[in-house]
C-alpha cells in the first residue's frame, strides 16, 4: 500500500468521514521521514487526530517483528534493499470531552514512558506498540477528564 493510498484510510472507525491526508498535505509524515536518520522512533500526538509513528526498524529487528501493511490498521510498512523496514502508523484518538487539556501530553508521554521501562522492546511489535499507545491514551484522557494538571487516577492505569 502507499502512502497516497493509506491517506484516504478513515481517521477512524468512529469518523468515517475523516481520512488521514491531513498528515500528509500537512507534511507529518514527510518531515517525520527526514528524521529518522536521527530519530529511530517518533511518535508525534495529532490532539484529537490520533497519534501518528513513524519509526525505522533494523534488518534484524524487522525479521521477526509481524510487522505488515494494513490499511484496516492504518499501517503501511516499507522494505529497504537489505531488510530493514520503516513503519507509518496512525493510531485514532480516544473519544473525550476535555475538562481541562493542561497535562494531557505529559500524561501520555509519561504512561508511554513508564510502559516502555517495562517491556522495552514494546516498540517493535504491532501488539506492544498498540498496547502501549492505548495505555498513554487512556492516560491523556484521564487527565483531560480531571479538573488537575495531572488525574490522580493515572496510578490506577494498567500497564503504566
């Protein structure tokens, strides 16, 4: 699949008339392309897009990692000549009805951060990495949902 292709995949199940050609009439995933000879993982927060990976996995890593295009996944994966691969995904963002944004982002990058200590090659596998994603989701939404900087419901989260 490519990437003009995967920009027409819905936002989401939940807003089918939304697609993804704004990350690419934006330049998201162009520029995002352009930093991975710097930048293995990017991970970049969309707000209420979703969230967008694009990440460059090694020939060894790629051997073994399940990793596939899938346009019901918004995923489109690229070979290179010796194996190595680079993985664009859009993750859809949570439904939520904002209380307060302040500490949503560090929410999500803290839970992200805290599921990745555990299991730190979760960024390799599309299971891991979605778990992962989903966990820093949840917790961006429950810091969005609290009238605090940071939801005190964020030590109940699992997997963070």
């Amino acid at each position: 699949m490519d990437l003009e292709k995967w920009s027409r995949c819905h936002e989401s199940e939940s807003k089918p008339s939304g697609d993804l050609s704004f990350l690419l009439s934006q330049g998201f995933v162009q520029k995002a392309i352009h930093l991975l000879p710097f930048f293995q993982h990017l991970i970049i927060k969309c707000g209420d897009k979703g969230v967008l990976v694009v990440m460059y996995v090694s020939p060894e890593a790629a051997a073994d990692s399940g990793w596939r295009s899938n346009p019901r996944q918004r995923c489109v994966v690229a070979t290179g000549k010796s194996g190595e691969i680079v993985v664009i995904q859009h993750i859809p963002a949570l439904p939520v009805q904002p209380l307060n944004v302040t500490g949503a982002g560090d929410s999500f990058v803290g839970a992200l951060l805290a599921t990745l200590a555990n299991e730190p090659a979760g960024l390799y596998h599309p299971r891991s990495l979605s778990e992962a994603l989903s966990t820093a989701q949840q917790a961006a939404v429950l810091t969005l949902q609290s009238p605090l900087a940071v939801s005190p419901l964020l030590s109940k989260l699992a997997g963070a």
